[in-house]
C-alpha cells in the first residue's frame, strides 16, 4: 500500500476547516482543501472504495460545502456527491453521504447505502463503514488520509 503523505497532529485538529483570507477578492481565488484517503475494504465486498478524496469549498457561493469522489461513486453517479460532518471532537471527525438505490452484482438491492468516513486527528488514521438499508452486516475499511503535497 503507498502511503498517502498527511499533515502533522496540530494541522488534523483544524481538518478540513474553511481557510480564513483577509478579503473577498483573496477569497474568491482560493482553492478548495483537499483530502485523499487510501483504505483497504476488509469487507470483500466491494463497497468500500479503496480511495477517497473530500473537498471543501473555499469561497464562492459553495463556501463550506463538502464533495466526496470515490470509484463507487464514479461507476454509479459519475460525479461527487454532498457529504456532511455528522461527528467532531478532539479526537476525531465524522464524514457521512449516501447512495440511493444500489444493486449488487448478484442483483440485491437496497435503498440506501449509508456512509462513513472516522478520521482520527492525530495521525490521519481511517475508518470507514457502508451500511446498507435493510441488511444487518457492516461493510468496513481502515486506511489514512492526508492532504496532497503536505509533509
């Protein structure tokens, strides 16, 4: 597995926190904050995606909003979808988004497939689970995120 480069332990508590610029016009030309996880699926499903990357809007009329792009979502959607902080503490912080109406490759279908993204602030460790609506398993992951071109 190659590892993915991350920030040290004080940058992961202000993660993937807006950037604060000192003008509208240094705002608008900010780039997004970008976080890319490398997880490994334990499950052998197939529904945990091997790579993850998050955004966060910077500025403009999306300031704050949050994108995740995996293959799954590549293969399904074809574009990123909206995620959400649904957890934060001084530990670690909680990413959540969802896929509706999936099927499998032996043709089970859920509604919903809920995700997951626990990243431990301290060291860029991850987790992440897919539940899907309807089943009892837990599909999960483990890996580490980081921000590219950080050391």
């Amino acid at each position: 597995m190659r590892s993915v480069p991350f920030l040290p332990a004080l940058a992961f508590a202000g993660l993937m926190m807006p950037v604060s610029a000192s003008s509208a016009q240094d705002r608008a030309q900010e780039a997004p904050i970008v976080m890319m996880c490398q997880i490994v699926d334990q499950s052998g499903t197939g529904w945990v995606p091997e790579f993850i990357m998050l955004t966060r809007q910077t500025s403009g009329p999306k300031e704050g909003r949050i994108e995740v792009f995996d293959p799954i979502l590549k293969r399904l959607v074809g574009r990123p979808t909206e995620a959400r902080i649904t957890g934060d503490d001084r530990q670690s912080r909680t990413y959540g988004w969802a896929l509706a109406g999936v099927r499998n490759a032996s043709g089970q279908r859920t509604e919903r497939l809920d995700y997951r993204l626990n990243l431990r602030k301290a060291d860029g460790t991850a987790m992440v689970t897919a539940t899907a609506l309807g089943y009892d398993n837990v599909m999960t992951g483990t890996g580490f995120c980081g921000f590219p071109g950080a050391e």
